[in-house]
C-alpha cells in the first residue's frame, strides 16, 4: 500500500458498521470521510449526499482512494409496510447507482469500490450450506430481491474497470447496536427464548472481524468479486440463543416463540430470524483472511465477559 493512497470515502459511515469501519481506519493511518445527509457529521469530514434526490457534493468522490458503499435504511426497525419496504430497496440501490454515475462521469483515481450486500440474498435454504456460486432465492423474497438489486447496481462500477469486491455480510455482532443487544435484552431478564423451531441457521460475524475483512479486501488487489462476510461456523438459532444465555450467566426457561405466533407480530419482517442460511466462509478464508472470532462463545465472551471484571 503506497502512503498516499489513504483516503475512505464511507457511504454509510454513521451506521453500526460504518462506525466502526471509521475508527479502525483511522487507527491505521487513513484519512476518512462520510457521505451524509447532514453537514455536520462528528469528528469526520463529511461530503453532503442525498440519493433519494440523485445529489451529491461534487468533490466528494474526487477526495477518494477507495470508497465503501455501506448505506441502507435498516431492515429490523418497524414494520415493513409498502413505504418501508420502498426506503430499504431505494436507500441501498439509490445510492449505489449515484456512487456509480459519479464514478462515470467525474475525474477519479479510486482504486477500489467495495459495497456490502447481504446473506438475505439465498432466502430460506434450510441446512444447506451456501457458497456464493448459490442462486439467489425468487424475487419474491423481499429481502433477496434487495440483495440481488443492490449487487447489480454494484456490478455497474466493475464495468467501469474499477476493482469492485461484493461483502454478503451475515448478522453482524456487536454490544453497541445492530441484532446482539435486542436478542440479549429478554435473556438478560431470565426470559430468553428460542425462535420458531430452532433449527434455523444464523450465519453471524463478530464486527471487528468484519471490518478487518473490509479493509484487507479494500487495501489487497487479489480481492475482487463477490464474497461471504461471515464467519467460519454459523450455528442454529437454538445454540446461539443457549450459548448467549450461558455467556450471560442466565437460564432459558419460556418456550420457544411458534413461527406463527413470529409472523402474527413481525409480518414479513419475520424473514428475519426465521430463514436458515447456512453460509460458508471457505472463499474467504482461502484468500488469506484469519479470523480473530471463529467461534460463537470466543465473539460473545469479547462483549459480556467485561460486564463480569
């Protein structure tokens, strides 16, 4: 890596990922900047976007070495109604497709576009272990046909000859946001319980592994196509709901919650917890990535076993 290549444009960065991203980089001596709704964005730089108008501050891809495409409206907060389901499609394609139109028409020296995408994309394929040579699910699988959207307008800066790398990123663990906290809460109370039958497959990946991910495939030119972000052993609902309640030092004791009874309350939105995908992690791990976090207990132990020092 050249000292001077050291510049992150982050669409996204004020997300539970793109935080993190944003401090990870730094500390290894990149200079980042945010796309952002708002002028003012913190303690980054920030360029002004709006991909729901097509409008973005002309210097801002200008400014790039690299840029990282994590922006989506969140797919677990409220009910997917039509209008809900309109902004979690057009959040991610929009401002993918605006991030490509730049990079058609405006002087650059980016060297690398990497753009999330998420597991979503396989839909509900029980046990089956998925590689990324996997068919997408039908498109009447919202959250499939978001995936498949949002990579095809990915696809769209590769043509343009600029190295482009795909993340299918699992479900993302953290303790500062994002699915962990929510599962954790009932457990913490003494009431965790598992969800539908259990044997649905949760491919998951600790969020400092992800980042470190996002940065080797952003920084090594071997990287380029579509990818996994998850770890190397996904586990069923049932043991990440029993290793949690242990690494929380909290018994199980309710019923699992009947797939019925998920769809009565959450609707569509209950895709979410009750599809099995059971991701592999090989590709990744081929290209050379090591994982600080292979194993579910080793990921929880980083965020609850300093509750207990």
């Amino acid at each position: 890596m050249k000292p001077s290549l050291r510049k992150v444009l982050i669409s996204g960065g004020r997300g539970l990922i793109g935080m993190r991203l944003s401090e990870m980089l730094i500390d290894a001596g990149y200079e980042v900047a945010h796309l952002s709704r708002q002028t003012s964005h913190g303690h980054y730089c920030s360029f002004r976007w709006d991909p729901t108008t097509g409008q973005i501050d002309e210097a801002a891809i200008g400014y790039a070495d690299f840029v990282v495409n994590l922006a989506g409206a969140s797919v677990s907060e409220g009910k997917w109604t039509d209008e809900r389901k309109q902004d979690i499609m057009a959040s991610r394609v929009g401002g993918t497709n605006l991030l490509a139109r730049e990079l058609r028409e405006k002087e650059h020296h980016v060297k690398a576009f990497i753009s999330a995408s998420a597991i979503g994309v396989y839909g509900d394929a029980d046990a089956r272990l998925l590689t990324e040579d996997a068919p997408p699910a039908p498109a009447d699988d919202f959250l499939a046909e978001v995936a498949t959207q949002w990579e095809r307008a990915a696809q769209q800066v590769q043509e343009l000859g600029v190295r482009t790398v795909v993340a299918r990123i699992g479900v993302v663990l953290s303790d500062e946001g994002g699915a962990l906290p929510t599962i954790a809460r009932p457990v913490r109370l003494g009431a965790g319980v598992v969800l539908g039958s259990g044997r649905q497959y949760m491919s998951w990946i600790h969020i400092d592994d992800l980042c470190r991910l996002l940065i080797q495939m952003m920084e090594e030119p071997e990287w380029q196509g579509t990818y996994n972000a998850v770890s190397p052993n996904p586990v069923t609902n049932r043991e990440f709901t029993e290793t949690l309640a242990e690494a929380l030092h909290r018994p199980l004791v309710l019923p699992k919650v009947p797939e019925f009874g998920l769809k009565l309350v959450m609707g569509e939105m209950s895709e979410i917890v009750l599809a099995s995908q059971r991701v592999s992690a090989q590709k990744i791990e081929q290209q050379g990535f090591q994982f600080e976090y292979p194993e579910l207990r080793g990921a929880l132990a980083s965020f609850y076993q300093k509750e207990e020092e």
